[in-house]
C-alpha cells in the first residue's frame, strides 16, 4: 500500500469523536438552534401568523405527514433523479471544454471566448427559449440544470490546468516524460482540487436551477409539492420543501468534501484541517 493510499486510510480515525469534537459540533448547531427557539416563541406568542410564517412545530408535523401519506418520497426521487441527470450532463460538458481549451492554445481560442460569452448569460432567464425549443416536458429542466453546472466546472479546470505549478512541469521535462505522460501524471493531478472545487460550486448552482426548473409544467417533484402547497395557501409545506432543497443540497455538499479528503490526503492545508499535523 502506497504512503498516500495509508494516510488517506489513518483520516478517518483523525476525526473520530472527542471532546473537542463534540464542542465544535455544540458551536456549529447552537446559532441555528438559538434562532429555531425564537422563531418558536414568537409564533407561540401570536407575533407570526400561521398564513406567513408558520411555527417551527407546525412545519416538522406537516414534514412527517408528507412521510406518512407517501408524498415526499415519489417526488423526492423524482427531484434527485433530474439533479443527477442534469448535473451528469453539465460537469461532462464543462469537464471536456475545460480539457479542450486549457490542454490546448488552440482549443482555447476556439472555445474560451465564445464560453467566456455565454456564462455571463443568466442562464435561468433562458428558460422561455428552452421552452420554445424543448417544449414543457423532461427536456427543458435537464438542460437548465445541464446549463448551469457546466461552467463552474469549466473555469475551475480551465484556470487549474492553466495554473499548473511550472517547478513540477519542468521536473517532468528533467525526467524525460512525454507531452502524454506529462499531463496524466503532473497536470491532471494538479488540477484536481480545482475540479473539486468547481464541482462543489456546480452542485450549489444544479439544486437552484431544479428549484426553478421544476416550475416548468411539473407534475412531480419537490418544486410540485411547492407549487400546490402555494395554490392552497399551505405555507408549512412550503418550507417542507426549502428545506427538502437545503438539506440535499448540504448533503451532497458533505459527499464532494469527504471525496475531496481521500483524493487529496496529500495536501498539507488539507491535513492541518482534519488534525493530522496537530
């Protein structure tokens, strides 16, 4: 086993549980327990109308009924299946022209100016020409999605690749590697936190784009969910769902670190941060 592959090993037992542990976690809840306590108390006290803002109470119990009668799973999957499909589309897209235009000059005259262009597009203000396109169907939704995760993942690659370390590229050049060799041993490594980096942003940017996308003639999803609970003045269900959209978008947030932390063991910021260095 290779001394990467048993230090990435060692990282998890680094963040096992201890007191210290345990009292960041205390730090990190306190704040948003302290304001869900307000939010209680003021709408226990009548200073918040149901029709508004509802009790903290109230949102948990209508969640739990959603579970109960089956609703939030159907669509749930629904939402994830879009996010998955949208974002398998963008970052394949925006990882080949971030390849393609950084590995090469002349893939960047050809490509960077023209994507330079179109990122500076809203790309949620496309959606009436999507719709012109595509319909109001599965089409337009997946490609807002699609849209809105490419170009993270294109500038960060692009600007990771371009931004190689020079000292390592020409240690490559001292030890005879070839162009090939070169970039799959020294020049995608390098750019991999870059990536990462731009993956996480990408994420952030699909969840989003889902919450508008799935106001498109949806008939399923947690943005339907929404939409009905907006039609029948539920505004306890109405959270239900940003919730439901924040808390997968912080989960697969968490997936992207935790990958982060095995691929890139060998940084030294990354192992001061999980307590390797002390």
């Amino acid at each position: 086993m290779s001394a990467s592959a048993t230090l990435a090993a060692k990282l998890p037992r680094a963040k096992g549980f201890s007191l210290p542990r345990a009292l960041f976690l205390v730090r990190r809840a306190a704040f948003p327990l302290a304001i869900l306590a307000v939010w209680q108390a003021a709408a226990s006290f009548g200073f918040t109308s149901p029709q508004t803002m509802p009790a903290p109470s109230l949102i948990v119990s209508s969640f739990w009924n959603l579970i109960v009668t089956g609703q939030l799973w159907p669509n749930l999957l629904t939402s994830l299946t879009r996010v998955i499909v949208g974002l398998t589309a963008g970052v394949t897209v925006g990882t080949a022209l971030g390849l393609a235009a950084g590995l090469s000059r002349l893939g960047e005259d050809m490509i960077d100016p023209s994507v330079q262009m179109a990122r500076t597009l809203p790309h949620l203000a496309l959606i009436p020409l999507m719709i012109l396109w595509f319909g109001i169907g599965e089409t337009p939704k997946l490609v807002i999605i699609a849209l809105g995760a490419s170009f993270p993942i294109y500038l960060n690659l692009y600007s990771a690749i371009r931004g190689a370390d020079r000292k390592l590229l020409e240690a490559g050049a001292v030890l005879g590697l070839s162009r090939a060799e070169t970039i799959w041993n020294v020049v995608l490594p390098a750019a991999l936190p870059g990536f990462l980096v731009g993956l996480r942003q990408a994420l952030g940017i699909a969840w989003i784009s889902l919450v508008v996308a799935e106001q498109i003639n949806a008939d399923s999803g947690i943005g339907y969910l929404v939409m009905n609970a907006r039609d029948f003045l539920q505004t306890d269900v109405i959270f239900d769902g940003l919730l439901v959209y924040a808390a997968l978008g912080l989960l697969t947030d968490r997936l992207v670190r935790s990958l982060e932390i095995h691929l890139l063991a060998w940084r030294p910021a990354l192992l001061d941060r999980v307590g390797v260095l002390g």
